[in-house]
C-alpha cells in the first residue's frame, strides 16, 4: 500500500509527507497514538503548514490534533485503516 500511495503522489506531481514508520517500536495502541497526534500537530502547527492532511481516525488523540488542523483552515479526508 505504500508503494501505491507514493506513485500516487508522484503521477499527481504532489508533494507528499507522508510516515508510514509513525507506530514503529511503540508498545501500545496509546503510544502510537500519541506519536501520531504529535506528528499531525507538527503539520498543522508549524511556520510550514501542509495544505491538506490524510489521516485514519484510531481513537481520540488523533481528533484532538485535527482540531489544530481545522483551525488553521486545513482541509482534512479521512479513511478507514481497518
């Protein structure tokens, strides 16, 4: 699937940032989480934002990161990891 996502991006001419190492040596379904709302508020919240975010939705963590995303007028899809 990530073989798939990065050609996507590339015959689309995006500039795509995309981690999909995000949950790699995290113990927990928490940690990952965790990581992943930081990783997403870093996007959304830096002097560089991105212009728009993919993201699954695994729990509340991440909904509470979007929410810095929405107020910076990113747009956000989301899909279904499972």
């Amino acid at each position: 699937m990530n073989d798939a996502i990065l050609q996507g991006a590339k015959d689309m001419n995006i500039n795509l940032v995309f981690n999909s190492t995000a949950n790699e040596g995290l113990p927990t379904q928490e940690d990952i989480s965790l990581r992943m709302k930081g990783l997403i508020e870093e996007q959304c919240d830096g002097s560089d934002p991105v212009n728009a975010i993919l993201v699954s939705l695994p729990n509340e963590n991440i909904i509470q990161a979007l929410e810095s995303c929405q107020a910076n007028d990113i747009p956000i899809a989301t899909f279904n990891a499972g």
